[in-house]
C-alpha cells in the first residue's frame, strides 16, 4: 500500500461491502491516486477519462455530510508511463555499487541524537535514469502498481489535472481548463492525494510502508526535538521541494547554536563587567549626575533634568554596548558565511543523495502554467524546441511590469508614511509624557510610574504602535502581492514563485526594519542645539527631532528589536496554534465507524501553493533580525534558536496531522531565497559597522581613552562631563523654554561653551570622533569583507568526495546504456538474422550469412 490513506481511525464494511478505511477503488485492484469533492458536475470528468484516468464516483448519500461526492481518481500504468516520459521522471535501472562514505571519528558521540536506520534510509540506492516509454525492459520493474512511488504518481495525476479541458470538442474555449479554475469556480470544493495511513497508528494492511505514522513518531513530536530530522522519509513521502526546506530549517537552527553561545558569552561579559563601568558610575553618582543640569528634550513641557535620571538606563546600554559587542559583531559577519558556504555543502550533498544533480531548473519549461497558456493567445517558433508556442508581446509586458512597479512603490511609500506617523506619534507623546507624570523639575527622577522614564515609555508604546501597524500592513499587502504577480503573467510556476518572493520580501524588509534603521541611523543624529533645534516638518510643527539618552540610542534599538522580533515569533506562533486546532475541530467530531478515508481528509487544512512561501518568508526575516542588527542585542540569536527548535517540530506537526497530502514537486535548492540571504549578509556587515560606529558610544568613549583622558594615565574618569556641552539659556529662544525655569544647562554634544569665538560651532574632538568613526567602518567593513571572501574561496561549494561520486555516477550511467544499447542490437540483428535465413533457405540461391549480417549492419 504505497499510495496515499487517511487521517482518523480505521472504520467497519459498509453496506455495499467496500472498507471505508480503504484507498482502493471498490474492486479493490486500483488504487486511489486523486480525490475530488464537489457539488456539481461539468464536461471535465469525460476529458479526464478520455485522458486516460480511472474514475470512481462516492455518492453523496453515502458521504458523511449527505450532500458531497467524492470523485476517486486512479491513473493506470500506461498514462504514469506515457506522462514520466513526458516529465523526464528519473527511475532506477539498477542497485547503486558505489561504496557509502567512511563514518568520521568520535561518531559515537552523535548515536542520542540518530533514528534508526530504516527511518533515515527508508529505500535503497540505485542508479537512475530519466524513463523512457520504449524501454520498459531496462528498468528495474518488478510491480507495475509499485514502480512509482506515491509522490510520483500524484505529481502526475495533478499534472494532467491542471491542464485537462472542461469544454466540448465543438467548442474550444481555451480559458476553460484545468482543476484549478474549477476549485475557484466552485465546481469542485478541494482536490487532492490522499494519506497513507492514519499518523498515530500503522496501517491494517502488511503491505503498507505506514510513511506518516513514521514521520509522526520519529519527527513530528516536541519530544524529539534533540533528534535528527528523517529527511530522506520527508523527501519520499512529500517530494523534494518540502525535503530540501526541512533540511535548510534544519541546518540554520544548527549554525544558530554556535551564533547563540558566543552571544551568551559577550551578554555574560557585560553582566561581568558591570562594576568596572566607571561611564555609568558618574552617571548615577550624586556628586557628578546629581550636579549637571541637562537642557529640556521638548519645547515648552518639558523641564530641566538632572543627569542621574538615566542611571538604570546607563548601566541597561552597558549589558548590550561594551568591548565584547565589538568582537561579536566580528564574528557574525564571518558567522553568516561560514553558514551560506556551508549550507552550500549540505545541499550539493542533497542534490546528490536525492538525485537532483541533473535536475535543472530547465526542466520547468515542460510545466508551464496554465494560467499562461490561457492568457497568451499569441504563439511563435521557439528556436530550441522548433515547436509554436504561447508567448506575451513585448508592450504588454512593459505595461504590466510598469504597473507592478508602481504598485509595489505605492506600498513602500505607505511603510513609510506610517513610520513618519509612529515618528510624530513619539514627538507629541513624548512632551505629554514628561508634563504629566514627572514628579518634580529636577530634584526627583522623571518617572512614569516608579520605574519607567518618559523616554522608555515613549518607545515602548510606539514600538508596540508600530507592530501592530507592521501585522495590519503584512496581512493587507499579501493579497496585492499575490494580485500583481498574477497580472504580470510569469510563464513557469519557478518564475511565479522567484517574482512572488522578490515583491513579498522587498516589502516585509521595508515593513519590519524600517523602524529599527530609524532608531539605529536617524533618531539623534539631526538635533541641532539649545537656540537652534531642528524640527521634523519645520518650525511650525513644533514637534522637536529626538535626542538619544546620554549613553547613546543602542538600547533603545535593543528595546525596538525586542519587540518587533520576539512579538512576530510569538504572534505567529500563536495564530498557527489557533487556526490548527480550530481546523481540527471538524475532523474530531465525527465517529470513526462511519467516517471514510476521503472524508477524513477532505476535512483536514489544505496546503495552497504559498505555504512553503510563508514559512520561507518567516524564517528570512528572522535572519534578518538577527544578523542586520544583532550588534545591538547578541541575545538575538538565542531568542532565534529556541524559536527554531519549535518551529521545526511544530512545522512537522501541522504536516503530519494537520494538512492534506501536498503534491509532490521538485526543487533542487532554495530558490531566490538564497540570493536574497547572501543579499542580507553583504548588508549585515556594512549596517553593524555603522551601529558600532555612530549608534553605540563605543567610538567616543576609546577616543577619549586614548586621546583625551587627564593626566598621563589611561582613565575613563571624566568622560561624561567631556561629552557634554554648555549653554547659556538666556540665549535660548522663548518658545523652546520651559514653562519653570532653572540655572545654566548642559546638552550631549561636542561644541565650544558660550564666550568662545566659535561657540555653539562643532569642536575640534567633534571631527576627530568623526575621522574615528569613520575610519572604523571601514576597517571592519574591509576586515570582515576580506575574511568572508576569503572563507568562501577556501570552501568549495560541493565537497570534494561528492564531486567524485558523481562523475562515478554518471560513468557507471553511460556504460550500462551502452551495454543495454549494444544487446539491443545484437538481439535484433539475430532476430533479423534467423528470419533473413529462414527466408533464404527458400530461395535457388543466397548469400553468405557474412553477407546478411553485413547488410544488416
């Protein structure tokens, strides 16, 4: 029983005689290889017939909701043969003799986390070859109904589905064909293959391998998440494409270990040296930050402070912003290529183990869209092929690119306007905060509350604003990127999906970091100064750009990271629990004795087209979080392997029990997705470079160590009255004072006190912390650059062992196709032989059988 079962319990003989429990048709010789349910009939099934499929009707009197039919497809050995020669479908000719690779030393110390063999390895190696109708007897066919395996045969079954016509041969209405424009008609309420057997137990039939119930026991349970992933039994048993996204999922939470313990230790080295932080002790000591009277952060409102208000959030930036960051920034730009190069490996091995090596992304041009055959009526010669056939002229192209373009611009342009509004949303509440709830001028700390500041609970409430702008933007824009793909047209479901990822990840990478490149680049940067302050629409706004606290905005990014990151895990993981058990509510009703195979997965969630997009899309942006800005928290990546290590099991879970069987479909990599990722760790280098140089305060404070301490020794004692400036407020104009005056103040920045010839002008440390800052962006960008370049030459993309085994491979292919040609011949040269001789021996005379066998050649 190698085609496709159900999901619930087994169930007893009905009235017609039939096991409902079964997957064969009712004579129990064909077995199911398709269902359709539906309400309502059209010319489709007589097409599919004359296409050569089997059909079976389950009368909706005999299905459990008295109202549905239930259409039971079978495809017989000489349509799977016809279509695997079409498709070009490999098959094996003969048991692979290339040895298995050495096992590596300390082995042993991996058995607590393998499976068992069989589990790994559910089948075989053979050597393959694409099929060929016309030599059936060159194949290793021992069962006709077994040759192909489920996955096979239901990826041809929806092949010939999605391109079969509904309308009668009298009249040719091109644009009614395939399955898919039925399921959106209405026609037909869901199509597809079936399970092999229910997942929390074995099949009642011997001969059934019981693939899900394996996958449930050995991968789909949270307890086995220290275990191995059967990637091979996933390969079989839902197709490449999902394989070879386990196996990524899988490897990237692997390398996030290594990213999460050099994280632990540069957090535990902050925790460490939190007593020798002399930056923050003068902060919080009375005598220094008690005594320095800072100018007010917002017209009017807002009052004079006293430095020692942000002594909780001083010692906060130091856990985050101290030497170890520095190092761990280093490290996670050389981290981010060993994984690429690295997982580069992984999936030459793969395309070798699972036979994709000679796979290209060619071959898709066979599986053209049908939406683009239906929509193209123009036809041309393709060069290659010399065959018509449908193509979209040039001007329509333009025109429909043209209007993707403007609407994905539009979009942006939407992102950014809401960030401009949480940006004015932080101005005007910021002022609203300090006026209200401040305990007094400056004697007291400014608190909201007993421990949160006006600037905490600012950010706080705008981050959370703009995460819940973040979800309604997501969920909003998914349809129109779905919209637009489809209007381009692509011609190849590999072109859709590539176009489809490129508009959805442009738009999530705008969407989901724009704050944070605010906070990190922007926020602090264009302040101006006591008498001159730059206002974000103009003076009349009145709404005053933001200052970073004295230590700097890094914690503030660590705040905005925190929530958009750790809230997108858990909102996600969250709607997935939801919708998993309100879509299994259904299924759990029904009593098992009356409930058909079919039915019972009829009634499991369906997995659309898209669902390996979106779990694709979740795991990039994580990566981006946790690369883009991990300088600014090195916990990132923790926070990204405990999610993993669930999203795994919880990604298995919903396939195993939760989704009907998907058609099987070949991938022999990730996709765009790996462009995009190598995209993202260029970038990742250049963005913590520039976090480390202008959003941390690491650069001015090793400035100051090594250039401007007092006295002949190396000290940090006095930095913060070096980093700030003085104003003499009587020179501040009437509307930035507040409403209770206060003695003289003090602003962070580098600029001459009032009475010097140049004040309020930049000093000369000013530049000198600039020349630093910049000269530090480029040694790191080029420092890392240089070691990730250089990694990756180092690294060969395919290992050197599975570069020898396939050109074996591939040898040993050659060879026995030659040989089987040569018996070819030689079996009809003899045939031709004895019957030219049979026909001589009638003649007066005839040739030598030299002279035959030579014409015969």
């Amino acid at each position: 029983c190698t085609s496709p079962t159900f999901l619930f319990s087994s169930s007893p003989i009905d009235k017609l005689g039939q096991n409902r429990d079964s997957v064969y048709f009712r004579d129990g010789v064909r077995r199911i290889d398709f269902v359709l349910s539906y309400e309502r009939r059209r010319e489709f099934e007589a097409n599919l017939e004359k296409a050569g499929l089997e059909l079976e009707t389950e009368d909706k009197s005999e299905s459990d909701d008295r109202k549905t039919y239930y259409l039971k497809i079978h495809a017989p050995w000489e349509v799977l043969a016809t279509y695997a020669d079409v498709l070009k479908i490999k098959v094996p000719f003969k048991a692979s003799d290339i040895p298995k690779a050495r096992e590596v030393p300390l082995e042993w110390l991996t058995h607590p986390f393998r499976l068992p063999d069989n589990i790994m390895r559910p089948e075989p190696d053979y050597f393959t070859a694409p099929f060929d109708k016309s030599k059936v007897d060159f194949f290793l066919i021992d069962d006709k109904d077994t040759f192909f395996p489920p996955s096979t045969r239901n990826r041809i079954v929806y092949y010939i589905l999605t391109r079969c016509p509904y309308y009668k041969e009298d009249r040719k209405e091109k644009d009614k064909t395939g399955i898919n424009r039925l399921l959106n008609n209405g026609t037909y309420t869901s199509a597809y293959p079936l399970h092999d057997c229910k997942y929390w137990k074995k099949a009642q039939d011997m001969q059934c391998e019981s693939e899900r119930y394996h996958l449930y026991r050995y991968w789909a349970r949270f307890l086995c998440f220290y275990k191995e992933q059967p990637l091979n039994l996933i390969k079989k048993y839902y197709g490449e494409k999902i394989g070879i996204y386990f196996a990524w999922l899988g490897f990237y939470t692997e390398m996030l270990f290594f990213a999460a313990v050099m994280g632990v230790i540069c957090f535990v080295y902050g925790v460490l040296s939190y007593e020798d932080n002399i930056t923050s002790k003068e902060i919080c000591d009375l005598e220094i930050g008690g005594r320095i009277v800072m100018c007010p952060l917002c017209d009017k409102k807002c009052s004079y402070w006293k430095l020692n208000s942000t002594c909780l959030s001083s010692w906060q930036s130091h856990l985050f912003d101290n030497e170890g960051t520095v190092f761990f920034a280093i490290f996670m730009g050389i981290w981010v290529t060993l994984f690429l190069e690295f997982w580069k490996r992984r999936q030459a091995r793969l395309e070798y183990e699972w036979d994709l090596v000679d796979f290209e992304e060619e071959q898709q041009q066979l599986q053209i869209r049908p939406e683009y055959e239906l929509k193209c009526t123009g036809r041309r010669l393709n060069r290659i092929t010399q065959e018509m056939e449908p193509y979209l002229p040039f001007p329509s192209k333009c025109a429909r690119f043209c209007l993707s373009g403007a609407t994905v611009l539009f979009w942006t342009c939407l992102i950014v306007a809401c960030i401009m509004g949480v940006i004015a949303y932080r101005l005007a509440v910021y002022a609203a905060f300090a006026s209200v709830m401040k305990d007094s001028s400056t004697s007291k700390i400014q608190l909201v509350g007993s421990l949160i500041t006006p600037q905490l609970a600012t950010s706080v409430t705008a981050s959370c604003i703009n995460f819940v702008i973040i979800l309604i933007l997501n969920f909003l824009y998914e349809h129109v990127a779905i919209w637009i793909t489809d209007m381009e047209i692509p011609k190849t479901h590999l072109e859709y999906e590539n176009k489809l990822t490129m508009k959805m990840f442009m738009f999530q990478f705008v969407n989901y970091y724009s704050s944070c490149f605010y906070v990190a680049f922007f926020k602090g940067q264009f302040v101006g100064y006591p008498g001159n302050y730059t206002y974000m629409f103009g003076k009349w706004s009145k709404l005053r750009n933001e200052e970073c606290a004295p230590g700097g905005c890094l914690i503030e990014l660590t705040t905005q990271l925190l929530i958009v990151m750790a809230g997108k895990q858990m909102v996600g993981n969250v709607q997935e629990a939801l919708l998993n058990w309100w879509g299994s509510r259904k299924g759990r009703s029904h009593p098992e004795s009356t409930y058909s195979r079919w039915e019972q997965d009829h009634d499991l969630q369906n997995f659309s087209q898209f669902g390996l997009f979106y779990e694709y899309l979740e795991m990039v942006i994580q990566f981006g979080f946790i690369t883009l800005f991990v300088a600014s928290f090195p916990l990132a990546p923790l926070l990204a392997l405990f999610n993993n290590i669930l999203e795994v099991r919880v990604d298995a879970w919903k396939f195993t029990t939760q989704f009907r069987r998907p058609v099987a479909a070949k991938s022999r990599n990730i996709g765009a997705w790996e462009e995009i990722l190598n995209v993202v760790a260029i970038l990742s280098v250049v963005t913590n470079a520039f976090i480390m140089a202008f959003t941390s305060d690491m650069i001015p404070r090793l400035v100051y160590l090594y250039a401007y301490h007092p006295g002949s020794e190396a000290t940090m004692r006095g930095y913060i009255t070096n980093s700030l400036s003085l104003y003499n407020i009587s020179q501040i104009p009437e509307s930035n004072l507040p409403e209770a005056g206060e003695n003289p103040s003090c602003y962070r920045d580098y600029r001459y006190p009032p009475g010097h010839e140049k004040q309020y002008t930049h000093n000369m440390q000013f530049w000198h912390i600039l020349a630093a800052k910049l000269a530090f962006i480029i040694i790191m960008e080029h420092v890392v650059f240089v070691v990730k370049f250089f990694v990756a030459w180092l690294i060969p993309d395919v290992p050197t062992e599975v570069k020898a085994r396939i050109k074996r491979e591939r040898f040993l292919v050659q060879e026995y196709l030659h040989n089987y040609e040569v018996e070819k011949l030689k079996m009809q040269l003899s045939q031709s032989f004895c019957l030219s001789t049979e026909t001589a021996s009638l003649l007066p005379s005839s040739p030598s059988k030299h002279q035959v066998l030579s014409e015969c050649i």
